[in-house]
C-alpha cells in the first residue's frame, strides 16, 4: 500500500513556513544565532537554532512548543482542504522533550504550568477538537516514527485521513548536559566534518496531512508526495549510542516495504546530526546499504542550517526533500569543507544547492534518536513519477 | 497485508507496587497503604542502577515479572524468543521530570559543570523504554506515550496496533509513575495534592498464533479501543456489540462524574486505591483484567481513563478486554 501527502505545515528557525523553510536551506541560510532564552554565563556553547519569538532577549516563556505545533498542524490541515475542525481525525505528534521546558520554568522560576498542557493534546482539542490524539516520546526520531503509526493506522483502516506532526524546543537540562558531554563546546552543526564537535538543538514544528493513496486527496486540492514505506525498529544497544547495523537494517527494510532498490534512491535526507557517534554509524550504514551503486544518490543534512530540531526533525527532512524534489534542487550541507574519510563516496551537496540534470524521483529519509531509535521513510515526488518500480 | 485479523492476547503481566503481590490483590480493597511495604525497586540487582532514574527501575521490575509470568525468559532472566520482533510500548507522563527538574537545578547553582553526564539519557523521555529493549535484545518497534491521563490505555492500544499492522509478533507493554518532589511540585501546581501513585505494570501482548505456537496460555484477548471527547462516547464505541461488562474499571476522579456510563458492573478504582497513577492507570486497569477474566467471573472488562469533557481533560480513552476462547 502507499499513502499520499495531502497537506503540509512547517516552521524553523530559519523560515515561517514550509516554503519559507525550504527556500532558506536552498539558499544556504543558517538559523544559527547567539543562545536566546537562557542565562548565557551558565553554558560554555552560547549558540543554538532558535525560533526568535521570546517576549524579550534572555527571557523565556512556557508552551512555545505548543504554540508552534498548533501553527504547523493548523497550516497542514488547511493545505490539505480540512479546515480547523479535526474531531474526527487522528493527530500523531513526535517529540523528545514535550513540554519539558515548561517544567523547567515551572520548577525553578515558579511559572505557572498545567500538567495538562504536558501531552499536546489537550490544545489540540482546544483548537481544532481533537480528542484522538497522541503524543508520542520517541527521541529524535520521534515524528518519522509517528509517520510509520499513521500509516499503520490508514492501512488497518482505522481512520481515513491522519495528521502526523512533530516538534521541539530547546531544554536547559538537555542543553546543559550537552555541553558538559562534549570535549568542546560546538560553534555549529558541521555533520560529517572533520572539525564537527558535535549537535546543536535547534527548534520547529512540523506537520504533514496523510490519506491512502487509493482514496485519493479527498479534499485536497493537491498531492504533495507519495509515501512508499516507512520503517522503524530499535538498536536494543546503548541509551545514547546509535549502531551502524541496525540502522542499515531498517534502511533496507524501508526500501523492501516500499518495494525499491538503493539504485532507485536519487536523494538521501541524511540524520547527518554532527556528532563523531551519529555521523560515523550513518555513514557505515550508508555505505553498506549503497555498496555498489554508481552513481552514488545525493546526499543532503539540513541540520546543518535547522540545528537538531529533535523530534520534529525527521518529517522536517520529509518537507524539505518533497520541495527539493519538486523544485529539482538540493539543498547543501552548510559548512562541510572537510570531509571525513567515510564518506569520501558519497555524493554529499557542498558549498551551494545544486540542480541535478536528471529529475529527482525518489527520497530516503533517516531520522535516528536515542535509545537507538530508527525510522527510515522512502518519498516519490508526484511530479516525476513513473519509472521507479 | 494488515493482518487485521490476528487477535492480540494478553500471556504476561507484572506490577511494581509496594504492598501488591498478586493481579489478583487489585480487585480487593487495598489494605492499610501506611504500613511500611519494602520497595519493589529492591528486586533489582547488578550492574548499572546508580544511574538509571526511579521510572526506569520500577519498569524493569515489572516488565522482567510480566516476561517471567510469559514464560518468556530464560533460567537466567534473558529472552527466550529471538528479540528482532519483539516491541516495547511504555507509557510515563512524569517519569524524567525529577532528571529534568535536577539537572535545570544544578545548571542554576554550578552552571552546566554541575550536571552529571550519565543522566543525558534520562533528558529524553524514552528511556525507559530503551532500557527495557537494551535489558532483553527487543528489537521491534519501540514507543513510548506521554498522552496524559489516558496514556496506558493509549500503549496497550498502540501495542495491539505495532501486532496487529506486522511490526511485532509480541509486545512489552508498561506503564509507570514514580513519586518525587518535583512530580509533586508539578501536580500540586495543577491543583492535584494527594498522594501520587508510585509503581509501574507491565503486560506481554502477543499475536495469537505467534502466542500459541510456543505453547503459551492466553489470558485475555485485547478488544476495541478509543480515545473521545466524552467518556460516554469512548464507552458506546468499545462496547457496542460486545459481551456485557462484568468489570469496570473506572478512571481517576472516581465515578461521580462519570455517572450511568456503565451500569451493573462490578466497580474498581486503582486511583483511590493507589494514588493517582497518571501514565500507569490504564496498564494497571488492564492487568486487573486479566486478574478477574482469569478467575470466576463472568463478562467482559472495561478499561476507562480519562474523563474528557466532564473533567475539562482534553479526552477519555476507552479499552474492552475478554476472556480467551480459541
């Protein structure tokens, strides 16, 4: 079975919206700026990709998470032709730290928190009537997981139309523990450079709106993409760790499901996080699932402009890789002018986007989190389809 | 594809509460809470504890329990059944707050030099569910829900779905709450103040060929599920057409507001009798299930938490459990 983007909603430091979003990592622009909502003395990094929407330099308010959800999925549900009325509709959402931030507030500032405002959905019936909701807490993989369970959901024939979204904000308890993990504090996210030091959080949201492709768009007035298949499994290895195996496992699982072959693959959305953990057992992964193909498929990392938007992240690179495609443009991985040793055959965009001559098909998306989570999806553009299997 | 037909039977569960022994103690007035039970986290031993938090501990306590009463480890506690489609679905709302709520403390006093680098995990929501993967070789899909009140009847069902879609023959599913002071700082800010539960459960869902084919004797088989604006309408969807409820297991806040949802049911509420269990309840509720369908009861389960509307929550989830015919 296959299912189809109806609709889709996204914002990050670096754009509003998806379009917005997606135009900035074309143009190579970095949202990277001097850390905003937090006591700067307390951290040794004081730089992050933050969305600028604080009420006042250095201080910082409760459910910004919320907030940008409800944009991303309000954006998605009405580009997909629903409305703002979801009472019959599943919303899924990604993330790792919820509204943690929030806690922390509450906790140390006393700000005033609801921990009904813990899961999303408790404004997510407030705005859109959604009582079958679900906040799911899977790490950085978070939101492509949830991408798997919506499918899940279309294929049993549960629901008819779904909404799987995902978000993050920046915490200062992740914040903080990444700085004191790291032998030096990282100046931004260089994924598979050799002078990485490693990831940098970065903020957004982001919401896709998916329907069985049989069905067709309902009322939609487009097809964005086709989802061919979605993968997940779990390392079972290490709480922080990721291992290259599993993640070449569930790659090839994703391309079985979605009934391809690395050959047919003409981009790869890397996870491309900038730590030496992540970018080491991506690469030995990628290499061993791509033994062989000539040419090698584009490689991209948005991270590098986003930061590590955590649970959002994985459909963060969905969105981008869907408007890549149709725009036939590839983003570049910002700040890569010294290639590690491991992907010396990979055919990784540096310096600036690049306009393949050829269309671009189809689109792998790796998104991995702790806990060894993996979530692998294969995407094929609408507008070029056709050849690929 | 879907194997939307194969049922999904309950052949495991544990519990980790002080005082609790038996799935069948759940269905009988708790006794006096004021004595002094040893804690359950004491039945761990080994390696690598310093640094795993309270929500963690109490999950591998019931879930290694719920493995065991599976028939699914080995003589020396590890799987017996290769782990590649294996899942585990955990449900916790406040399991990492206390790490969250420490480690901002400590950032505030001592600045970033202060936190402890083994707690990084623990920052990310999912840990316990990853522990519970890491300690058994569960390869299989791995979820963890923080979906507020309804978040253990969310798990079960999202076990039930990962069997049902072919993503897992068999799923580790737990639900766990520990008490501690931010946790109390949280709710009591939300305006709840008594005593919260502390403790998880755990089930082992299976597919049932992939249960019967090694021998093993379901307890329960896992029914409708829905999660709705209103408890009334959660209630109508799970039960319409299924066997009369024999037991019904009422969410938090008692069955005050949730008046003649259910009527000539037996009537169970763990929250008064354990504290409110928040990410807990519904895994709870369902191991309690298990208890009566496996004893001389009649008619079917119903597994309710969240009240929705009548309660300004943002929904009820609903969850039929009966017993096992092949």
């Amino acid at each position: 079975m296959s299912w189809i983007v109806t609709g889709m909603g996204a914002l990050a430091s670096v754009g509003a919206d998806a379009d917005a979003m997606v135009s900035a990592l074309i143009a190579g622009r970095t949202g990277l700026a001097e850390l905003r909502g937090f006591d700067r003395s307390r951290f040794r990094a004081r730089v992050a990709y933050e969305i600028d929407d604080r009420p006042e330099p250095g201080a910082d308010e409760p459910l910004r998470a919320t907030r940008w959800l409800v944009e991303a999925v309000r954006a998605a549900a009405a580009d997909a032709g629903l409305g703002a009325d979801l009472s019959e509709v599943p919303v899924l959402v990604g993330t790792t730290l919820r509204e943690l931030r929030s806690v922390e507030l509450c906790w140390r500032d006393k700000v005033p928190f609801d921990v009904h405002d813990l899961h999303f959905g408790t404004a997510l019936r407030r705005h859109f009537g959604a009582a079958d909701t679900h906040t799911v807490v899977n790490a950085c993989s978070a939101s492509l997981y949830a991408l798997a369970l919506g499918a899940d959901l279309l294929d049993l024939g549960h629901a008819d139309t779904v909404v799987v979204a995902g978000v993050d904000t920046l915490t200062e308890s992740t914040y903080g523990l990444l700085d004191r993990c790291y032998p030096e504090a990282p100046d931004r996210v260089r994924p598979f450079d050799r002078n990485r030091r490693g990831m940098l959080q970065g903020e957004g949201a982001v919401a896709v709106v998916l329907r069985r492709e049989a069905d067709g768009p309902g009322p939609a007035p487009r097809i964005h993409a086709r989802v061919r298949g979605v993968a997940v499994n779990c390392d079972a290895y290490h709480p922080s760790a990721p291992e290259a195996k599993s993640i070449a496992a569930v790659t090839a699982e994703a391309h079985r499901r979605a009934g391809v072959t690395p050959a047919d693959i003409d981009l790869v959305m890397l996870h491309g996080t900038g730590t030496p953990l992540n970018d080491e057992a991506e690469s030995e992964a990628v290499s061993a699932v791509f033994a062989g193909v000539e040419p090698m498929p584009y490689m991209t990392a948005i991270k590098s402009m986003t930061g590590h938007t955590a649970g959002a992240s994985g459909l963060h690179s969905l969105v981008a890789a869907v408007l890549a495609m149709r725009r036939g443009v590839v983003p570049p991985v910002l700040g890569l002018t010294d290639p590690v040793e491991a992907v010396s055959g990979f055919r990784l965009v540096r310096g600036a986007a690049v306009r393949p001559p050829e269309p671009l098909r189809l689109a792998q998306i790796d998104s991995f989190g702790f806990g060894g989570l993996n979530a692998v999806a294969v995407v094929e553009s609408v507008e070029h389809a056709g050849s690929a299997a | 594809m879907t194997g939307d037909g194969r049922r999904v039977v309950v052949t495991g569960w544990g519990l980790a509460v002080a005082g609790l022994g038996d799935a069948g103690d759940l269905l009988e007035p708790p006794g006096d809470r004021r004595d002094p039970a040893p804690d359950p986290v004491r039945r761990l031993s080994g390696r690598g504890l310093r640094y795993k938090d309270r929500a963690t501990k109490l999950a591998l306590v019931a879930g290694r329990d719920a493995l065991r009463s599976a028939g699914l480890l080995g003589a020396d506690d590890s799987a017996a059944v290769p782990g590649d489609r294996v899942g585990v679905v955990v449900s916790s709302n406040l399991g990492n707050v206390d790490t969250v709520c420490d480690t901002v403390q400590a950032i505030a006093e001592h600045t970033y030099l202060g936190t402890s680098p083994m707690t990084l995990p623990a920052t990310s929501s999912n840990v316990i569910a990853s522990w519970l993967a890491i300690t058994y070789g569960f390869r299989g899909a791995n979820l963890t829900l923080s979906n507020g009140q309804t978040s253990g009847l969310d798990a079960v069902h999202w076990a039930a779905t990962l069997i049902a879609a072919g993503r897992a023959d068999r799923v580790l599913v737990a639900g766990v709450e520990p008490d501690n002071a931010p946790v109390r700082h949280v709710l009591s800010g939300s305006g709840m103040t008594a005593d919260p539960f502390d403790g998880a459960a755990a089930l082992v869902l299976e597919a049932e060929p992939a249960a019967l084919d090694r021998g093993a004797r379901p307890q329960a088989v896992v029914g409708r599920y829905a999660r709705r604006a209103s408890l009334a309408t959660a209630v109508a969807r799970v039960t319409a057409g299924a066997v009369p409820v024999g037991l019904w297991c009422v969410p938090e806040r008692g069955s005050d507001p949730t008046g003649d949802v259910v009527t000539g049911a037996h009537r169970v509420d763990l929250s008064t009798a354990y504290g409110p269990a928040s990410g807990a309840l519904g895994v709870l509720q369902c191991v309690a299930a298990v208890a009566w369908l496996c004893g001389p009861h009649a008619g079917s389960v119903l597994a309710t938490a969240g009240i929705g509307d009548a309660g300004g929550e943002d929904a009820a989830a609903a969850v039929v459990l009966s017993s096992y015919a092949p």
